[in-house]
C-alpha cells in the first residue's frame, strides 16, 4: 500500500515485562517515550485511563454486578487524579439515575463517538460487548502508538547522536586540522577542503540555523490546531517513505474498528459515519467523511462513496463492495480492522530490524569520510618527505 494523497473527489469514480536490570541508555529512553504521557494537557486522562476504565467495567458488568456498584469498585481501586475525578462525576450521576451514556456525555474527556456508542448499547441490551469493544479500541490504539513510537525511537536516538558528533568534529577537530593545513600553504585534496569549507559555514551561521530551528517549532505549536496544519502536515506525513504507509494503515484499521463496533449495534451507516467522524482525527479520513454520508443519503452505496477518495485503498472498497452485497458490512469492517492492525505489527517489527544496521552504517560511513578527509593532506606530506 504506497502512500496517498489528501482525499480530493474523483470526478470519474462513482502482560506487563520485566525490566532488565542492565538495560542500556536506549532501552531506557524507549520505555521513556512509551509511556502514555501528555506535556500539555497538564495530566488529562487518556487512552490508558479509558481502555482500563472500559475493560474493568465491562468485565465488572460480565460477572452480574449492577453499575452503580461496579462503578463504586473501580472508584475504590483508582488512585486521586482527574482520572478518579472523571469517576467520581460519573458515580454521582448514576447514584441520581442517570444512564452511563449520559453521564460519561457531561464529561469533556469522552468523545461523542464514546457516549454514543455506550448509548446504543444500553439501549440495545449490548453494553457489555460494547464496553469489551471500546476497550479493544483503545488497546489496540496503545499498542500501535507504543510500535510506532519504539520503531522510531532507535534512528531518532542514532540520529541525534550522529549529529552531535558531526557537529563536535566540524566545529573542533575540523578547524584544528585546517590551522595545521595553513602552514603548509599547499594545495588541499577536494574533499578536504570541502569540508573545511563545510565547517566554516556551520561555525558561522549556526546561530542563523538555530534561531531558523525555533521559529519553525514555535510556528508548528502557534497552528498545530488549524485545519491548513491538519491538512498539510497529513500530507507530509503520507509522503514520507515506509513511516507514511505506516501512519495510513493504523488510521484506515482505526477507521474499520469504529465502524465495525457502530455497524455490529444495528445503527445505520450513516448514523455509523457521523460517530466515526467525532472520533477519527485524522484529516483526510475525517474530511472525507462529511461528502460520503451526503452521497448515501442521496442514495449511492458505501462502497460507491469510499470510491471517490484515494485514502481508501481499492482492496479495501472491493471488499465492502462485496460485504455490502450479502449484508454482512460490519463483519468485513472487523476483519478489515483485524487485518490493517496485524499489517503494521508485522511492519513495525521489520522497521526495527532494518534500521538498526542501516543506521549503522550511515552514521559510520558520514564519521568515516569526515576523518579520511583530514588524514589525506597528512599522507601526502608523509610521501613526499620520503
């Protein structure tokens, strides 16, 4: 599956482990940057705190506990925090019978696709498969976040290693070396001088560089927020090579999950696309769904209205197109979903494999130049001495 373009309508479609205790300084940053950590929602509940919420409820729930003291358990066994916070509003509207649905919609953590989701399945007698299925949701949601982020976390360490490194020798080892060349008033090789060269532009614009650095950031976070961002940075990030793929699977078995647990409940899809649209994100899923549910109202079937935007790989449409033609959508979304989230385990797992030796290399080869760079006009006084 090759990398998309932002959807544009077709005119012409129709167990926790166990820490080692030698781990390194790499393996340690990892499970750094696993953990479900949040800078700037000044410790908002999230994933984790959802998919534990569902899961324990709804097993609370399996085992004939009533809600309201199923409620009180998980209320016991929470640790204080806005996660007990969010509980303990939820528990005073049951105590004053209120549903589950309506109490999680008073709560701004909870997404509409949530509350409405929980909706449908009290009134359908299927919360407790709902419960199992959210929490499924947002398993499966961590799992990727922790891959992608463990994928990313190796050539981002390597990385930033190679550059400090570079930087140490182009800005210290290098102009050493090219005062030791100035007293020879020789010619230099190609590649030395280049690099001395190099040097010398970094020595004196790295200031320019740094400051370019933080204004780039500071624009990012000023309009991280805006539609032109969310559009334009969906677009780079599908472009780039093997991360782009990766991103795109994860959000298309996202989107199939939604839709299989909506779909399973008996709602309609269009009422299934405009919960799906409050609870994916991404930019070119979310905008394209507002002309799909237009297009099945107006009659045209799902498969017909996926057709138009590339986001949507044709496997995936001629799937649905044939799910749709024995009524059996919402088990094609499920086995769509299972399908996606197994594909990018499977690629992740390669990423890791692949990139460590090719990094290696990389960042050896870059050292490498930079140091036969320096010796060449050294060996070529050494041979004519002699």
């Amino acid at each position: 599956m090759n990398p998309v373009k932002l959807p544009q309508p077709n005119k012409s479609a129709t167990k926790p482990a166990t820490a080692k205790p030698t781990a390194n300084a790499a393996d340690r940053l990892t499970d750094l940057l696993n953990k479900d950590i949040s800078i700037f929602s000044k410790g908002k509940p999230g994933d984790k705190f959802k998919e534990a919420l569902y899961s324990e409820l709804g097993m609370l729930l399996k085992e004939g506990i009533d809600i309201k003291t199923s409620i009180e358990i998980l209320l016991d066994d929470h640790e204080p925090g806005e996660g007990k916070q969010a509980i303990q509003a939820i528990h005073q509207k049951i105590i004053k019978g209120t549903k589950l649905a309506e109490a999680l919609k008073e709560n701004e953590i909870f997404t509409p696709y949530e509350f409405q989701t929980i909706r449908i399945g009290e009134e359908s007698g299927r919360l407790i498969q709902v419960l199992a299925e959210l929490a499924i949701f947002y398993q499966r949601k961590i799992k990727q976040q922790k891959q992608l982020m463990g994928a990313l976390t190796y050539p981002l360490l390597v990385t930033g290693v190679a550059a400090g490194a570079v930087f140490f020798m182009m800005n210290f080892i290098v102009p050493m070396f090219a005062e030791i060349f100035k007293r020879f008033n020789g010619e230099l090789p190609f590649l030395t001088q280049l690099i001395i060269n190099v040097s010398q532009f970094l020595s004196s614009y790295a200031w320019i560089m740094g400051l370019f650095i933080a204004v780039v950031v500071g624009l990012i976070y000023s309009q991280r927020k805006t539609a032109d961002f969310e559009k334009y940075s969906a677009l780079m990030l599908l472009k780039i090579p093997v991360v782009g793929v990766l991103i795109h699977k994860i959000y298309l078995a996202r989107f199939c999950q939604s839709m299989a647990l909506l779909l399973e409940s008996k709602i309609t899809i269009v009422e299934a696309l405009n919960l799906v649209e409050n609870m994916i994100s991404f930019y070119p899923i979310q905008q394209s769904i507002s002309t799909i549910t237009k297009k099945i109202i107006l009659g045209e079937s799902l498969h017909q209205s996926l057709a138009m935007y590339p986001i949507y790989p044709a496997r995936m449409i001629k799937m649905i197109k044939i799910a749709e033609e024995v009524n059996k959508t919402d088990v094609m979304f499920h086995k769509l979903s299972t399908q996606l989230s197994n594909e990018v385990e499977h690629q992740l797992e390669l990423v890791n494999k692949l990139l460590e030796p090719i990094l290696i290399v990389v960042l050896g080869a870059v050292i490498g130049v930079i140091l036969i760079a320096m010796y060449m006009p050294l060996f070529q006084l050494g041979s004519q001495i002699q």
